[in-house]
C-alpha cells in the first residue's frame, strides 16, 4: 500500500499557520481543502511571503503566487509564464502521454484551437440554449423531496451540469453520467500524490473509453451538417484548425471542455447553497430583492473559486515581487487565494449577495487564458437561483459537506440538505 506524503505534513488542518517557518509552508496539501482549512496558510503568505518558494513537495518545487495583482500579472505574460507543457502542479505521466487541451498551450497554437471551439458558447448559442436550461432546471428542482434529506450534489449540481455538458457535446442523453465519470476520473489522476482515488492504469483504461467513445461521434460529425444550437464535437471535427487533431490532442481538448464546464458550475452551485445557509441575513436579503441574482452570481463564483489554482513555467528568469524565478521553475497562480486579498477585494473574507463590482475576481482566470465558458456557466447559475428563489423559502443544510480531497478542484462530493417551500 502507498504511503500518504500528506499523513505527517507541517501544512495540514489543525497546524498554525502563523507560527509555521515560513520554509516549512507547502500549501499543495489536499487536506487543506478537503477540510476548508486552507484560509489561514494563504492569509499568512499574503502577508509575509506572497511569491514564497516551496523546495520539496510531493510535486516537487514550485513557487506560490497569492495576491490579486501579482496573480493577474503572471497571468497577463504568457510569453515569460507558459502554460505548456502543463497546468497542474504534477507533471504529466510518462506512460500514458495525453496532449495538453489550449488551456495548457501558448500563440499561436493557443489562439486557433480556442477559436475553434468559441462558437459553442457564444452570446447567439447561448441565447438558443438559455430556454432549454431553464426548463431542464425547473424539472430538476420540482422533483425535489420537499421536507426530506437529499444530497444537494448528486439531486441537482450534478445533474443540471451533467445535462449541460450533453447538450453542449451533442451526446447520448442516456449515457450522460459518463461526462460527469471522466471528468471526475480525469481531475483524480495519480498526479495528485496521496488523494488520487484511483490506481495508474485505472485511470489510463478510463481515458481511453472516453476517447473511444468521442471518437466514434467525431467520425460521425465530420461531415453532418451542424445543427443548432452547435455542438462542440462538430466544432473540432469540422473547424480547418483542430480537423487534423491527433486522437490524444483530441482528448486534451476533451477533458478540458469536460472539466470546464463541469467543475465550475457544478461546485459553484453547491458553494452557492451552504454560503446562503451560513449567511442567513444575506439570504434574506436575495429573497427580499431577487433581482440581486445578478451580483449573487459572481459573489458565488469569487467565494467559492472552484478552481483553485493554475500552474505555469517560467520560460526565462525574472523576478517578481522581489524574488529571482529561473527558467522551468513551475509557478502556481493561486486564484482561491487572490479572491480573498482584502487589498483589491474590501470585506474579502465576508460573502456579499449586492457586492459592487462583483465580477472584479479571478474565479475564471485572467488573460488569454480567462475560461472561454465564463458566460455559459453565469447563465446556469442565473437560472438555477431565479428557479430556486420561485419555489423555496429555504435551503437548509443539515449537515457537514464533504469537499473534494484536491488542492485543484476546490468542490463538494456530498451536501446534504432539505429544502422549505415559499
């Protein structure tokens, strides 16, 4: 059996963070963010050491970038922070090599393969889809169990997020799980030391039956007519820039598309939730003034930050915030932790349903690489609580979450709850 590199860590719940040698910090642990323990590491190194070097982990070296505007920064500069070969802090395996989706390349590559895929979430599509998401979204919430306990994450961030992703992929709606199964497979990768709920090849056999499976409707769409709204298979098998992928790269971009539009709305809504129900008068305050939903919607999406990081690597030395960075030294841009920086963010720390400037965060990222999905997820979110706000007075939760062991995915496997009707 595999030790846990995580069993004895110096940075884990219960530790004090701010008598902790600032050398012994290593905030990659995933028990930090399993048990939401995670506030006072970086409240500690955005005061003392916000680009602060950590020499050895169980992912290697890497550099923690914690404020707003030094994160917006490495962000900013693509051509001296890559985003290739990888934007997870472990490398990637060696014998199972998965080309990186445009989320991990730099321009030109970048540029081309993005703009392949936009079209599926541009404002035209998204005007044709927003009907199909609200219905589907009012199914979902009227078949709640009124008066009972229910898992919030399977009944409905799941299910609502697992519908959208098979609209947006055009894929069998009875085999919709499947979307849900590889992107939780895919972000539990062996990468992730002493959290990876799988085994090496277990993982590799699950990636293969997702491609195996998108590659039978890749031969089907090639040459369909596109349908509307458009999907994004047809978009990659279709477009001159991506119709020649190779069937890895084929499969990066998948799981990146996968994983976008899963993890962000799926967690969001859940964060969403319990946020509300630890916030009573700010609940009121929603229910008071539905129209708040508008800034509820970013509010959530900045506390929650279901993504919790993004990796980079120096391509030459620089210096940032008075630290020499050499060339292949990786840089972790630490967005859960630029989201809480009272500096750029007033009452950072507090939950705000009318926040001014509310989409002022680094929940979507920054830059070129700023998630191409950003609307499309506001949109499910806008809906989901316009729904929730016409049928419940009241979503209580009835007891401790359990949150994702992954210092990447900042989200929940379980929330239960019970709901009171308005």
């Amino acid at each position: 059996m595999d030790t846990d590199p995580w069993a004895d860590h110096p940075c884990r719940p219960g530790a004090d963070a701010w008598s902790l040698p600032l050398e012994d910090f290593d905030v990659s642990n995933p028990r930090l963010f399993a048990e939401e323990a995670w506030g006072p590491f970086f409240a500690r190194l955005r005061q003392d050491a916000p680009v602060h070097y950590c020499s050895s982990s169980p992912f290697g070296a890497y550099w923690s970038v914690t404020r707003f505007g030094d994160i917006r920064y490495v962000d900013s500069h693509h051509e001296i922070f890559s985003s290739e070969p990888t934007i997870l802090l472990g490398n990637p395996p060696k014998d199972f090599y998965l080309q990186p989706g445009f989320i991990a390349m730099d321009p030109p590559r970048h540029t081309v393969t993005r703009a392949a895929a936009q079209p599926a979430v541009a404002q035209a599509n998204l005007l044709l889809l927003e009907p199909l998401i609200r219905e589907r979204a009012a199914a979902i919430l009227e078949d709640l169990p009124v008066g009972e306990d229910f898992d919030w994450v399977e009944r409905v961030s799941v299910e609502l997020t697992t519908q959208m992703l098979a609209t947006l992929f055009d894929f069998p709606w009875e085999e919709r799980r499947l979307l849900t199964h590889w992107s939780d497979v895919a972000t539990s990768s062996p990468r992730n030391p002493g959290a990876a709920r799988i085994s090496a090849t277990q993982w590799r056999e699950t990636m293969r039956e997702c491609l195996e499976r998108f590659s039978a409707l890749w031969v089907e769409r090639a040459s369909r007519p596109a349908r509307q709204p458009v999907d994004l298979v047809t978009l990659l098998a279709q477009h001159p820039a991506t119709r020649g992928l190779t069937p890895m790269e084929y499969l990066g971009n998948l799981l990146l598309l996968i994983v976008g539009g899963n993890d962000t709305t799926r967690h969001s809504l859940s964060g969403g939730v319990l946020a509300l129900h630890q916030n009573p008068a700010e609940f009121r305050k929603l229910r008071s003034e539905p129209r708040l939903v508008e800034s509820l919607v970013p509010e959530i999406i900045r506390w929650q930050t279901p993504l919790a990081y993004m990796r980079r690597t120096a391509v030459s030395d620089v210096e940032l915030c008075g630290q020499q960075i050499r060339a292949g030294d990786k840089v972790v841009m630490w967005y859960l932790s630029g989201n809480r920086d009272a500096d750029e963010i007033p009452d950072a720390e507090r939950f705000i349903v009318d926040r001014p400037r509310a989409r002022h965060h680094l929940g979507f990222g920054f830059g070129i690489h700023r998630c191409m999905g950003n609307r499309l997820a506001e949109m499910q979110l806008r809906i989901a609580w316009e729904e929730i706000l016409k049928r419940f007075a009241r979503i209580e939760v009835r007891g401790e979450p359990e949150r994702v062991m992954s210092s990447f995915v900042h989200g929940f496997e379980r929330l239960p709850v019970r709901v009171h009707l308005a």
